[in-house]
C-alpha cells in the first residue's frame, strides 16, 4: 500500500453481527491517520443496517445477486487500497486482477484446526481486531489503537426512552443476551430459567424472533420477578442501546457481546464449544469489567470454531457444568457496585 494519502479505500467483510462490528475499528484507524479519505464497505444485505452503527462510512455496496452483478457495481480502480477482512474464495475471486491493491488479514485457519482437531493451543492468543488492523501495515506505523472513543455509534433513531417503553430506569437492570446463532453457544432454555432466579433485581431479556420461545420461557416460569422481555421486539441497534443502558450483561459468544464490548457496561461471558483463543473475545484493550465463565479441562473443547446445533458428543457438558450459582453471584456483586 503506498504510504501516501489514500483518497478512497474499500473494506470488505460480508458476514456476520460480530465480524462486521469487529471492523469498525478499522474503519476508525484510517479516520484517525487520514481524516479526508472516503471509506467504502461491501457486505450482505442482511448486515446494511448495521453499518449504520459506523457512520465514517461513506457508501456501502451489497452483496445480493452474484459476485459478477456486485463487481459491475464497484469500480474498483478508484481505490489506493481495498482491506479484504473476509478473506474467502468469493473475495479473491471478487477482486479478480486487483491483487496489488488487495491486503488480506491473516485467518490463522492452520491454528484454527489444530487447536479444534488436536487441542495444540496458539503459542499466543491474538484478537481478530489486531489481524484486521494488520492489513494497514503499508501505511505509516506510527500511530496508537484508540478505544477511548467508541468506535459503534447507535443512530438517534434508536435511542428511546427506555422508561416508557420497558418499565426500566437505565443503569438499574440486567440484560441478558438469550440467544446465539448455534445451539452449542448458548445455555440451554432450563437453565437460563435456574440462572434468572438466582439474579437479583430488575432483568430484561434481549434477542431476536428466533429467541421467542425462550423468551415465553423464562417469562412463564420466573413471574415472581420483575423480568421484561425485549426479544423479538427490537431491531439491533435498539438493542445496543439496551445494552449500553444496562448496569450489566450477561452474553453468550454472540454479535451483542462485541457490541457490548463498546460501551462502558460489565460484561459477564458465559462460554460453550468456542474459546478466547480463536480471538473473538469481547475487544477491550485492558479487558476491564468482562468476566468469563468456562467449563475448564473438557478434552472435547473447543470442538468447533463457530459452533454446532448440537453437542457432537452428546452430553453438551461445556455448558451443562457452568456453575450457575457462582455466575450469579459475580452478576449480583457487580450490579450492586456502585460506579
């Protein structure tokens, strides 16, 4: 990449919640070195909405029909340099001629597969952040990684009055993120319901349409409580608000705990067949206020790098063995500290 001032870089990352919002950062180092240069995005449609959390962003192109309709849309000789933090077969073949002007990060999928095949642990655990940002390594190295200022913003339009709508006054209640997209990642519906009674206090819980019958649940079996149900009722970034309004949250390895990881709320991550060593643990340079809770010594952990909709071994015992009572209590602690 020339060292010059780039005028136009591209960033591509096609899926999912975390990744995308993971990239933001990304996008905040180059407003930082180059205030002037136009940031361009290319993803799923799915994921248009969420970029409205990176408002450095200038235009965003979809990935809707085939790589050939997309390539047609993007007049890719504009750009200094285009940041490939996907890196699949349907990027490289995106970018076809282009490779001068493509940076790719590292996916470390060697590591990857012997830590889920073999157990060998990364000699080094290293934040995905940290290998997207080491895709502007042709620009000047000299400057610092700043998470003083948030690097998701949530559009005026999702910010409400929580009172109203949910009966919680901000900074008093829990949240409780319900939901993963596999089913190895997330606590099973019974003992969500053991670990909501153990909290004390106000409760809200958060997810999408798919969490619903969780949601009715924990609803149904924890009417003693004051516990309020936002799932299914919120888009994402409404749901960051919740979040960043919270005195707590508690999360699965999910989309929500790296938006989470943006505001200044305690984090409390409860861990199933993934581990922080694949890198996507909540990014916070000192990792201040997130507590992680893993069932240590299982032979069978990790099994996968993203997840499974079932245990592959049958006993699901990465989350069948959490100890909820301890997590609970950490929750209750932490919610009662002043701040």
């Amino acid at each position: 990449m020339s060292s010059s001032n780039p005028k136009r870089i591209l960033i591509v990352r096609f899926s999912s919640i975390g990744d995308i919002v993971l990239t933001f950062p990304v996008v905040a180092a180059i407003k930082s070195l180059y205030p002037d240069c136009k940031i361009d995005y290319v993803t799923k449609l799915n994921f248009k909405v969420l970029l409205e959390g990176c408002p450095a962003i200038d235009e965003v192109f979809l990935l809707e029909d085939s790589l050939q309709a997309l390539r047609r849309k993007i007049n890719l000789a504009q750009y200094d340099a285009i940041l490939d933090l996907h890196n699949n077969l349907r990027t490289r073949l995106l970018f076809g001629f282009h490779l001068k002007r493509v940076f790719r990060f590292p996916k470390n999928n060697l590591e990857k597969w012997l830590l889920t095949t073999f157990k060998i642990f990364p000699k080094q655990r290293k934040h995905v952040v940290e290998r997207y940002l080491s895709t502007l390594s042709g620009l000047e190295s000299n400057w610092k990684i700043d998470t003083a200022n948030n690097s998701y913003t949530i559009p005026s339009s999702a910010q409400f009055d929580i009172q109203a709508r949910f009966d919680l006054a901000p900074k008093t209640y829990v949240a409780i993120a319900i939901g993963a997209q596999f089913a190895t990642k997330r606590l099973p519906t019974d003992m969500l319901i053991e670990l909501v009674k153990k909290i004390d206090g106000s409760v809200l819980l958060l997810g999408g349409k798919e969490d619903q019958a969780a949601s009715s649940a924990i609803l149904d079996a924890c009417k003693g409580q004051h516990l309020v149900s936002a799932v299914g009722l919120t888009n994402i970034h409404e749901s960051a608000w919740l979040v960043k309004n919270a005195r707590t949250l508690l999360t699965h390895d999910t989309g929500l705990m790296h938006i989470g990881a943006s505001f200044e709320v305690t984090l409390h991550v409860i861990w199933g067949n993934t581990i922080r060593d694949f890198g996507m643990y909540p990014y916070r340079l000192e990792q201040e206020e997130v507590y992680h809770y893993e069932v240590a010594d299982l032979p069978c952990r990790p099994c996968s790098k993203i997840g499974h909709q079932s245990c592959p071994k049958g006993h699901f015992e990465c989350m069948r063995k959490q100890d909820l009572t301890g997590i609970a209590a950490a929750m209750n602690q932490a919610s009662a500290t002043p701040r």
